[in-house]
C-alpha cells in the first residue's frame, strides 16, 4: 500500500501492511486544534479565516446564522406559491434532543479546505456553538475516506486507489491490534457514519459523531440495555446543549460496550432524555480522543485501534489542549 500526498502524488511512502500492491492512499491532511473535546479544523468563507467544527455526526455542513448575517452571505431564496414575496429557503434538520429544527441555507462566494477552494458552496444556518463560525459535516467528509487522528491533531481526507480488498488501518504497526466494524446500510448513501454496537448485550444503532463531545446513550436505549434513570447509581448531572436544543442529562454505568472487538466493561456513559429514534448511541469526540479512527466510505467499513486514554468520558475537560489526552473531571 502507498500513501500519496492529495496535492503531489510524488513521494510516496510504502505501509508495512499485508495489503494489495497496488492499492493507493491519495491524501490531504486537515490540522485539527482540540478545545478540550471539540475538535476545530482551519478554512476560509470568502477568503475569510474562520474555524469549523469537525462534525461527523452532521448530514450538512453549516455556518452560524451570525456569521452569516456579519459577512452579509445571500441567502437561497424561493417564492412561495401565491406570493410574489420571496423568502429563504429552508430544510428541516435534527439532532441529539430529536427536535425538528427549520434552518435557512446561504451561499459562500469561496469555500477553502484542505487545500482546495470551492466556489459558491451552500450551507445551512444553525444557531451559534461558541468559539465556531460553524461546522464540516458529512456533505464534505462522504466525498472521502476520512482519518481522525486527533491525539495527533489531524484529520487526514483519503482517496483510495485500487484498495477495494485492502485492509485500510494502514497505520498499525506488526504485532498491534486493531477492530473493523461494518458501516451500516450504503456508506456514500447514508447521510450518517452508522454500526450496530452491543451494550449489556442488546444490539444499538450508534452514529459515530465528532461533533459530540462526550457519548451519549438515549434514555430509552439505556432502559433497553437495563440500565434506568431511577435506578440507584445512576445520577443527575444537568443538562446537555444540542444543536436542536437541551436535555436533561444522568450518567450511569454499563456493565458491557462492545464496539467491534473492542469490549469496555464497567464503562460510564451520558444518558440523555432524548426523543430522537434514528440512533441509539453517539459514539463522542471522547472516543474518538482515545483511538485511532479510519472511516472507510469507499468499503463501508470503519477501522479503529486503540490509541490510550479514557474512552468515554461524562464531562469534556476543561482545558483546551491542540492534541495529547486531556484530563477528564
């Protein structure tokens, strides 16, 4: 296997993996800034500086309705039947609450990342998320195969070449370990990074979301696995912001979660009062923080090993750090 810069496909770096000779990695490599959980990756609106949240576990990219209005972006107008008065166009989203959300939609003159500049890109507009003009979601990240490396600060985006056989944790050195889990329904199709996962042996459909900090279980899926928010044991920390609002928010602990080969026994998750019936767990940036991650949408795979740390967490930390293993509370 190779791995050949996106931009130069000189200097190419042959793997130590058991792999197709003629597969390809085609890459280019994003910096990611970790404020305690939240991973912020560089990029232009109009030639403008900005920082996005890396968010996987959002469908669309977005920008904050502020920002939007600050650098006067046009807004997608449609004239409504009957009217000859147009007004923004707009989409229906929804998030960890499960509350249908209107949002708008603006247009950026230029859009750069990862080395390339996008003309006329359209985002959704969402409310402000603090410290973010807004996020990268999955519109951008299903056009590659995606690498989170964030102990490392990076996000890298692959274009695989001739590696449809290949296992892809190309970073895994001999005699290390690492876990594969099938991506569920079509991986370029499904607006989400989907697998199943078992949690006290009860089968869950977890996205796996860097745009979350710390994972969370709904409170039905936990009462499912066994666990409930009256139970003893299980408390009440306050409340979790979402895009589409707030939730109240328990923390109790789960005798088995098992993502792939990969079992955490006695594992502490965030239990959420959430209506939202397309997924049980978020997998959080937590994990993300505490592995290696290759998410393969060209295979329909994710690929993941180990990398040290906490793997869940029920707070984020409170010290912004750009990489390494922040300390939880």
């Amino acid at each position: 296997m190779k791995i050949l810069p996106l931009a130069a496909l000189a200097a190419a770096l042959v793997l130590p993996l058991q792999a197709q000779a003629a597969c390809r990695l085609v890459t280019a490599d994003v910096p990611v800034t970790m404020e305690g959980l939240r991973p912020l990756v560089a990029a232009k609106i109009g030639g403008k500086p900005v920082r996005l949240l890396l968010d996987s576990g959002a469908f669309g990219s977005s920008l904050t309705a502020t920002f939007a209005a600050q650098e006067k972006l046009a807004s997608i107008t449609a004239k409504p039947i009957g009217s000859l008065v147009p007004s923004s166009a707009s989409t229906v989203t929804s998030g960890v609450v499960g509350h249908d959300t209107m949002t708008g939609i603006v247009v950026a003159p230029t859009f750069e990342f990862g080395g390339s500049v996008f003309p006329n890109v359209r985002f959704l507009t969402i409310r402000d998320i603090g410290g973010a003009a807004g996020l990268v979601g999955q519109n951008l990240l299903k056009t590659s195969d995606d690498e989170y490396d964030f102990k490392n600060g990076l996000l890298r985006l692959v274009r695989p070449q001739d590696c449809e056989t290949t296992a892809l944790a190309y970073w895994v050195k001999p005699g290390e370990t690492y876990s594969m889990i099938p991506l569920d329904g079509e991986a370029r199709t499904n607006a989400h990074n989907v697998a199943l996962i078992t949690i006290n042996g009860q089968m869950m459909r977890a996205y796996f979301d860097t745009g979350a900090s710390t994972s969370f279980i709904t409170a039905h899926a936990a009462a499912k696995a066994g666990v409930r928010t009256t139970d003893p044991g299980v408390t009440l920390v306050g409340v979790s912001h979402g895009l589409d609002g707030d939730t109240k928010t328990w923390v109790g602990a789960f005798a088995s979660i098992k993502i792939g080969d990969e079992e955490i026994k006695n594992g502490k998750l965030a239990i959420g009062e959430s209506v939202a019936n397309d997924f049980d767990v978020l997998i959080g940036a937590d994990f993300f923080m505490a592995h290696h991650v290759y998410v393969a949408n060209s295979q329909g795979k994710l690929y993941f090993s180990y990398s040290g740390g906490p793997v869940f967490r029920t707070s984020a930390p409170p010290k912004a750090a750009a990489s390494g293993d922040p300390q939880p509370r």
